[in-house]
C-alpha cells in the first residue's frame, strides 16, 4: 500500500535518438552505445567520428559541423604509433637475446 502523505522524487528520464545513425542522449547527455561511457567530449567525438563525415539533416548532435574531437585519421594515428612501439620492443628483446647468447640457433 502505497502512503498518500509520502512525496516523490521528481526523477525523470528522457531518452532520444538519432534518426540518422542511432545515437543516444538520455536526460541531455549523450552516451555511447555498447559502453555506455559519457564524457564531456562525448558529442564532439561523436561528431569528429560519425556526424561530420556521415551525418546529414536527420542528424540530432548539437556538436555537428563542429571542428575538434576524435577522428578516424587521430584514432588510426594512435593505433599506427601503438604498433610502431611494440614492433620496436620486440626487435629490442630480439637484440639483447641475441647479445646475451650469441651461440643459439635462432
């Protein structure tokens, strides 16, 4: 039973998508889909990735058109220096395995 003199929250939720690429902003904020994860750079990524290069009218982000956030030519940056590192440990491990035992078939 419910008490007539008890108040409620005045909690909302208002959720909207984007008709063009399915977006989501839930009480204004936009989250990412799969993780979740919001930041305050969230929409201007979203914009650098997706909205810019593929959006059109349909588009609901407010930070379309918007120069800045992530992009594709950043994030392949990123993964292009991630493998130029590890390419560089691995031939340095390689070095100083063979400096340490110069005698091994390899």
């Amino acid at each position: 039973m419910t008490d007539p003199d008890q108040s409620f929250s005045d909690l909302k939720l208002d959720r909207k998508e984007c008709p063009k690429c399915g977006a989501t902003w839930i009480n204004g904020k936009h989250v990412w889909r799969g993780t979740g994860a919001s930041s305050d750079s969230s929409e201007l990524d979203l914009a650098g990735l997706v909205c810019n290069p593929y959006g059109n009218n349909q588009c609901i982000n407010p930070k379309k058109g918007v120069d800045g956030g992530q992009t594709w030519e950043y994030r392949r940056g990123y993964v292009d220096a991630a493998i130029e590192s590890r390419k560089n440990e691995i031939e340095n491990a390689d070095k100083m395995f063979r400096t340490q035992f110069p005698d091994e078939d390899l």
